[in-house]
C-alpha cells in the first residue's frame, strides 16, 4: 500500500479510501497488523464507559456489596468466553465480525446476523449517547436534543478515521481519564458514606425489587453485543495471547473493575441517577468532562463496530454506514433521556437479550465443532446461504422470546447456548463428514 502512495496520485486516492473503509469486505493484511496493547486499549473503551458505570450503579442500587460482587464476576467471566472463542476466528481468519459470519451463515446468508448485531449496537450507541447526556447540565427538551445532536455529529467524525488513526489515539486519552473521574467520585462517595466499611454494610436503596438470576441475565444481554463483534479487533491481532490478554482487559479488569467502581457509587449514595449521584459528591463538573471524553472513545468502538455489519448487510462502503448508524443512535440517545435513562436502559438490555445470543452460540458451534477451523473454499466459496444456522436463529429466538415472556425466565435465555446446540443437532451429518476429513495445516 505504502509503494503506490508514493508513485502514484490515483493509488493514494485509493489507499486513502481502502484505510478509511478499514477492510470492512476483505481480510486485514498481516501489515496492517497492530500491537496487543492499542488493541487493549481501544477495547477497554467499551467496557471503561459510562453505560458499564451506570450498570454497576444500578446493582448496588439492588443488591448488598458482595451479591453485587458476584453478579458482576460470573456475568463477566460469561461474556470473556464468549470473546475468547470469538476473538480467535477474527485473528485466525483476519475477518471482521460481519465476514466471520459468512462461515457460519453463507455469503448472502450473513446479510441476517449482520443486521440484527448493526440494530443492537445502534441501539447500545443511542443509550450510552443519552447516558452521557444525562449528566450535562441545564437540561430541558430543548437542550437534551441539541446536546444529542452535537455529541452525535463529534462521534462521526472522530469514527471516519477507523482504527488507525482514530479509535486508538482516543482510546489512549479517554479511558485514564475516565478511570480517574471514577476514582475520585469513589473517594468522596466512600466518605459521604462514613468509610468503605459502610459501603460493604450498606442497605440498597431498592433491595428485593430484583432478582439475582435476573441482573446476571442482564448483565450478559448487555455484553453480548461487545463479545460477538470481538473479531472487529482481534482481526487486527498478532497472537493468540493478544486475544486472550486484550479480552481479560476489556471484561475483566475493565468491565468487572469499572462494575465495582459503580456499585460503590450506588451503594454509597443511592441517588435516582448518575448525574445526581456526581452532584451529591460536588464532583458534576469534572464528571461531564470525563464522562465526555471517554464517551467519544466507546461511542466510536460501537459506531465502527455497527458500520462494519452494516457494510456486510446491505454493501454499502464503511463511512456510508456509519451515517447512518449515527444518526439512528441520536435518535434512540435522545428518546433515553427524556423517557428517563436508567429503566428505559434496563428495559432495551431485555429485549436484546432474545434475539443476540443465538448469534455467536452458533458461529462458535459451526466454527469449532462442525466444521473444526476448517475453511478449504475460502469466503467466496462459501454457500450463499447455510439454512441451517438460519433455521436454528429463528428456532434460538422463537424459543428464548417463548422462555421469557411465558415461562417468564430471567435467565436461561439470554446465555448462548440454545442457538448453538439447535445448530449442532440439525449438523449432525455435517460433523460426521468433517471428522472423516484430514486436519489441513495452515
């Protein structure tokens, strides 16, 4: 790429495009390859967030300290699971999410997973849009749409740059920053309390209300969009010790870390919402700053994450997409915070939890079980459509949507696992012929 930049004005005008458009259709080239720690830091952008501040908030608003310790540790140790295996086929096949599909679902059939993980991660965009917005002062009707408005507009530009040249510098601002604001409101809400002691011993302002099966269904909803497009990255990765060490940073020490933080937060102030909770501790100003800057970093991992799948879904060039996703986000982001944003989040991480996990339970099954990493016709060789994860999608979902609105589970179906073992029954042909293939060595 570097060689037809500095001979030719058209290659640059075409290198300029294909960076910008960040391989969305193709394979990441071993150049383009970046190191584990940018990878890290650009993914503790989603999880070092004000959304998984404002969830950590909201279970110690439910839960005493150390049940709150433990729907934050298993929902995480879920989702790190479900990032790792994910995480391998993107660095195996240096595949996005959106073409990592393409194995499981066929070329045309992966238009389908696509679009579901763009509608969710919008979805994601909007509220955490909103979240931020929340904590802004002098808000009203008119000053919650103009803030929606501007902070939506930032976010596209800063995500046009892709990885490169945007995601990670930002990444490398935003997200000890972030880390700071957290610390210091901890500090004085610890104080406010009368000790961390009082923290640890403290009634939640809503114990009861909540049902432990049900925050940890929840906390796997919400997390499982940022565990299924893992490959977005780790398609940029050099090892098999960057997947693994990147996706501890981002659920273990970001996600579960900034949880703690959180609930530490509710549980010491018990205020109705974050912007509230900051105002208790005198600390408004520097949050709206914090909460600002490092929004810009977990909003451009979703934006570019959204606009990779909407590329493989409808083939439309990254940047085109990322338009759009925008400004579906402001629309969704200002809708949250007028309609109040903590029980309109919590009601949104619900729904997702019918319909996402099927996704990645049966990319995992195809690609690990049924067809043992094992790809000889390369993506266009594929099948146009495979009808059987199509099949057991519909079948994942029918089934989780019956187990939650009628058997009125609050659990069970948001893991990913149904999607998966309905994929590996109607396989079994298929995995019979793959065990009596020859392993073929890379």
């Amino acid at each position: 790429m570097g060689d037809s930049m500095s001979v030719h004005t058209a290659g640059a005008e075409g290198s300029l495009a294909e960076a910008v458009d960040d391989y969305s259709l193709r394979r990441v080239p071993e150049s383009a390859t970046q190191r584990g720690w940018d990878i890290a830091l650009v993914r503790m952008g989603f999880t070092v967030s004000a959304s998984d501040l404002l969830f950590g908030y909201t279970i110690g608003l439910y839960f005493a300290f150390w049940n709150a310790i433990a729907v934050a540790l298993v929902y995480s140790a879920i989702i790190a699971v479900v990032s790792i295996l994910m995480g391998f086929i993107g660095l195996r096949e240096r595949t996005s999410f959106a073409l990592s599909s393409r194995f499981a679902f066929g070329r045309e059939g992966s238009r389908l997973p696509s679009l579901v993980i763009a509608l969710v991660i919008a979805g994601f965009y909007g509220y955490i849009l909103g979240i931020t917005v929340d904590v802004f002062p002098g808000l009203n009707s008119v000053t919650e749409l103009i803030y929606s408005v501007v902070l939506g507009a930032i976010f596209l530009i800063i995500t046009a740059l892709g990885f490169d040249r945007g995601l990670k510098w930002v990444g490398r601002v935003g997200v000890p920053i972030m880390i700071l604001l957290v610390l210091v409101a901890d500090v004085a809400a610890i104080s406010h309390a009368g000790g961390f002691g009082a923290i640890v011993s403290a009634q939640p302002k809503q114990a009861g209300k909540l049902a432990l099966a049900s925050i940890i269904g929840l906390g796997v909803a919400k997390w499982m969009g940022g565990a299924t497009v893992t490959p977005d990255l780790m398609r940029f990765g050099r090892s098999g010790a960057a997947v693994v060490g990147t996706t501890i940073a981002e659920f273990i020490v970001g996600n579960f870390g900034f949880n703690l933080l959180g609930l530490i937060l509710g549980l010491g102030l018990g205020a109705s919402d974050l912007g509230k909770a900051f105002a208790l501790v005198g600390v408004t100003g520097l949050a709206t700053v914090a909460i600002l800057l490092q929004t810009i970093t977990v909003e451009m991992n979703e934006l570019y994450a959204a606009s990779l799948a909407v590329s493989n879904a409808i083939g439309l060039k990254r940047l085109t997409t990322s338009i759009v996703v925008g400004v579906i986000g402001i629309a969704i982001g200002y809708y949250g915070v007028s309609q109040g944003i903590i029980n309109s989040f919590l009601t949104f991480i619900g729904y997702v939890g019918y319909a996402l996990p099927a996704i990645p339970s049966i990319m995992i099954a195809d690609y690990f079980i049924v067809r043992r990493m094992h790809y000889p016709e390369g993506l266009e060789g594929l099948d146009a459509v495979n009808w059987r994860a199509i099949v057991a999608f519909v079948i994942a979902v029918a089934v989780s949507v019956w187990l939650g609105l009628a058997a009125k589970d609050v659990l069970w179906h948001s893991l990913p696992l149904i999607g998966g073992v309905v994929y590996l029954v109607i396989s079994i042909p298929q995995m019979s012929e793959s065990g009596r293939r020859q392993p073929v060595t890379a």
